[in-house]
C-alpha cells in the first residue's frame, strides 16, 4: 500500500538474545530459541523486523558487547549454521533481521588486541589506543569509564595505558587507522553478504575521539544524558571522547558499503545526545544513518507536557526527508512498566505505535514485565557490580511464555534461568495474556495490526493538538490520537469514530477520555 522503503513502516522488536528463548536448558536463552518463537513474533504480534543484541563469540564481561570475533556465533547462543536457520526464518515469514554492530571497542580476548598488547611494536599495536602514563605513572587523561572508574587500564608488560571506554575488558579501537576501518568494514560485509537486513550500532558515537585526547572539562549544572546514574562519568562535559565530527564521515563509509547491497539494507545507530542538533547531524544530508534511535522519551518525566515537547523537539530537529525513530525501553534503562506505572502501559503502547516514524519495542514490554530487583551484591552487570542501584540486570530478566517449568523459558528440568523470573510469572506471560480479551499483550496485536493498515499511522504529519489537562493529543494524518495520563475522566468533545480504545471494548466514545484510556478517532 505504501511506497515507502520497507525501514520507514516497519516495527522493530529488540531480543536480549540470553532471555529470550533457552532450547539447550542452561538457563540461556541461544538462536535457536529465537527461531522457535518466530511464530509469535510474525504472526501474534505481527513485528516487522527484530534486532537482536550481540551473539558473536564473547567472555561475556558485558555479556557480549565485548566482541572476540567478529564473524562467528558464541557457542552459548548456537553455531553459524543456527543463525543461517533463523536468518533464512525471519526472511520465510517476511520480516528483517538486524544485528548489533559494536564497533567502537572489542575484547580484551579479541586475537587484534592480543597481538596489540603483545608488545609496542606489534603491527597491531596501533589497532587500539595506547599511551604512555603522566610522568607521575597516572593515566593518559582524565577520562572516566561509562561504568565509572578511568577509562584507561595499565598494562605491565608493555609500561603503557590502552583506552577501554566502558570495562577493562573492552578495550577501544583505534579507528583512525585505516587498517582498522578496513578489517571492520570487511567483518560487517561477512554478515550482509550473509543476508541480513541492518545494523544496530552500538554507541555510535563514542567511536572518534578527539586526536588529541584531551582532557574532557568538568560539567557545568546537572547534565543527564542517560537514564541510569553514571557516577562519575555524568560530573564530565565529553567533548572530547565522544561526539566527534570526525564519526560523520564514518557513517558516510558505512551508508556507502549498506547502500552497496540489494535489497536496501539498513542503520540504527544507539546515539545519547542531550543537544537535538548534534543529535540529528547523524542523519547528514541523509546519506549517514538511516536514523538515529531516539531515547528523549526513555528519559522523559511521564506527563503530557514533557512528551510533547520532546516528540515536537525531534520533529524539529530532524533534516527535511529524515525519518523519526521513538524507544520507551532498551536493555540498558528500568523497565517501562516500572518506570511508568502499571496502568499507564495501554497508553505507552498507544503513544510508541502512533508517533511518526520508527517504532522499536523492547521484549517484554508487550507484557509489562517490571524491573526485577536484584540486589547489588548478586548484580551480574559490571555497571551493577561498580555502581550499586545502577544495574542492568533488572530489565534483562526471561522472557515469560507460560506457566509451565521456568515460564517456558527453559525446557523441562533446565538449570535456573541465568536470571530471575518475574514473582508473577504464572500469571505474567503470553499464554495468560492472549487469553484475556483486555490484556497489553492484545492491546499491542491490535495496534501493530491497525498501524499495518493505517496510511495515516504509517506516512501521516504529526501535529500536536489542544487538549484538556492530563491529556496529550495529536494528529497523524487523518487520524487524532488522544492519550489520558490521568486517573480522572476527561471531557474530550470531539466527535467522529473511535477506531481504537486502549480498553478494547466497545464503550469509547470520542467525547471523552475514561481514566488512562488512549484513543485513535478517526475525526
Ligand atoms: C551500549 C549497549 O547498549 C550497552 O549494553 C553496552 O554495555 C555498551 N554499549 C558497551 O558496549
């Protein structure tokens, strides 16, 4: 119906890889789980595309976002062949398949930074960054680690510090080398020339630093520019270690090798930028990342007036012809459910698959799963571990299909799930949950179906409207969504025909907003 490339009207669904499906019954979740929930994916949900975070052979300090080769399977998630199955799976019921590219810092067990550290004159040695200590034996600059600490580690048996951004184990590669540009771009190639659809990129812009390696200046105010609690990286303005101009001309290399292939292939990048303008230079003359994910709202106050004013920020921001991207939840902020409220979830679900653009889903959500509390001593996340109270763990518990063993996450008589389930699991999971005629889970089937048949949710103009307060209403083509962020009932007083109410019923009506009730009207 539409014409647009099949990235614009797609639906994106993240799979944490470790939570979603365990077939083995080691309590992680691996490919061929994946696969055997496909069904669920293309058929009862009805997503269109899925991305699942890193599976590549890791120690897993960061549980795979610390890369030991790029082009190859962990065995805890399955073999090569399992994901030519999965890739060929996803195709067969028409949906794309995105991987996470991690491309700003690889293992420490990565055979490139073995070599590195082998010694300063190691061919490889300027595949990472390595400098010399201050006279006083004290790191290069005063960097901090995303996960606090100095973001150098020293290495005795060379006398120098490597750069690692986030945990020693992850050490950053150096990418003005253009040797490292090369073996990247080529490991990126193994897996388009592979068949899949797109990339996710992982912080993306972190991967340029300044030539110099300055010293970034103090923070001036508070500055939040991500939603958990980053001790003393947040007390640093990062002018200088991330946010490079020079990550621009990147993007342009790898849009040319994505725009290379048939069918179109695709880019997201993670970008966490407080300044909108910076933000959008990521799309470029639209010839960089097809878009970058927009987070405004993982870091939003839940009220009608912040929403909007960050949903009408991005419109603005956004180059002439870019494409909008909106993300409540990720595998790095609390749960939405926790973060919002229970009963404010119908109308989330409404709001992220009624804005204009890309839509990215977060597993579970469709559920409400809530953070799990995990205490700080049994975090397995090394942000847990340095910073207690900012663990990860919490968003990244099992998938929840039913009430039988391990909430079908495992199979029968399977080791624990590497995490907790949730302490409703037997009434929280997708079994339940299709039963009942009223659950989030059917409130996301029928909007990701209306969505599939709207021109209007798919191409439409977004305009902020008026509305009553406690209440956030927009247009979108020819539709009015009206979303009530009240426990109160709200007088709307408009007229036309209720296409969608978040309570599923057949009660709404466009004059009014019964409590936390969402509307489409078609006006
Ligand atoms: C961002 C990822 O989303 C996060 O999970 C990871 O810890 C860091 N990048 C480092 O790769």
């Amino acid at each position: 119906m539409s014409t647009q490339p099949w990235w614009q009207t797609t639906v994106i669904y993240q799979i944490y890889p470790r939570s979603f499906q365990d077939t083995t019954g080691n309590g992680i979740g691996d490919l061929p789980g994946i696969t055997s929930r496909l069904d669920y994916l293309a058929d009862t949900l009805g997503i269109g595309a899925i991305w699942i975070s890193p599976f590549y052979r890791s120690p897993m300090a960061d549980f795979g976002y610390d890369v030991a080769d790029y082009v190859s399977v962990d065995p805890l998630f399955g073999t090569i062949d399992d994901f030519d199955v999965l890739l060929d799976a996803v195709h067969a019921r028409s949906m794309k398949l995105i991987i996470d590219w991690v491309p700003n810092h690889s293992s420490d067990e990565h055979p490139w930074f073995v070599e590195s550290r082998s010694s300063r004159d190691n061919p490889k040695r300027d595949w990472y960054v390595w400098r010399d200590p201050k006279p006083d034996g004290s790191p290069p600059n005063n960097w901090i680690s995303a996960f606090t600490g100095p973001a150098w580690t020293f290495d005795e048996n060379t006398g120098q510090y490597y750069l690692c951004t986030f945990t020693p184990k992850q050490a950053d590669l150096n990418w003005r080398n253009p040797e490292v540009q090369e073996a990247m771009l080529d490991d990126l190639r193994f897996w388009l020339d592979r068949g899949v659809d797109g990339i996710r990129v992982d912080v993306a812009h972190f991967v340029m630093k300044d030539p110099e390696l300055r010293d970034n200046p103090r923070a001036t105010g508070t500055r939040t520019t991500l939603s958990r609690n980053h001790g003393e990286y947040d007390e640093y303005e990062h002018l200088y270690d991330k946010g490079h101009p020079d990550n621009h001309a990147l993007y342009r290399d790898v849009r040319a090798l994505l725009d290379s292939y048939r069918p179109e292939r695709f880019s997201v990048g993670e970008i966490h930028l407080a300044d909108w303008e910076e933000w959008a230079g990521y799309y470029g003359d639209l010839d960089e990342l097809h878009l970058p994910f927009n987070f405004s709202l993982v870091h939003s106050p839940w009220t009608p007036n912040d929403i909007a004013k960050r949903v009408g920020a991005a419109e603005a921001a956004i180059p002439p012809g870019g494409w909008p991207s909106y993300v409540l939840g990720t595998h790095d902020d609390p749960r939405t459910a926790t973060r919002f409220g229970s009963e404010q979830m119908p109308i989330a679900a409404m709001l992220l698959l009624t804005l204009r653009g890309v839509p990215t889903l977060y597993y579970g959500d469709e559920l409400a799963l809530p953070e799990r509390f995990i205490p700080a001593e049994q975090q397995l996340d090394p942000h847990g571990r340095n910073l207690p109270g900012s663990g990860r763990d919490g968003c990244r518990t099992p998938m929840q299909w039913d009430d039988s063993f391990s909430a079908g996450f495992s199979p029968s008589g399977a080791d624990a799930p590497w995490l907790p389930l949730s302490d409703d699991w037997v009434e929280r999971n997708v079994a339940r949950h299709l039963a009942d005629p009223q659950s989030l889970l059917n409130l996301y089937r029928a909007l990701l179906s209306y969505r599939k048949s709207s021109l209007s949710l798919q191409a439409g103009d977004y305009a902020q409207i008026a509305a009553p307060d406690g209440c956030l209403a927009y247009k979108r083509g020819e539709l009015t969504v009206a979303l009530n962020f009240t426990s109160d009932d709200l007088a709307l007083g408009l007229t036309g025909e209720v296409v969608l109410s978040t309570y599923l019923d057949d009660a709404a009506t466009a004059a009014r907003l019964r409590p936390h009730e969402g509307l489409i009207i078609e006006v």
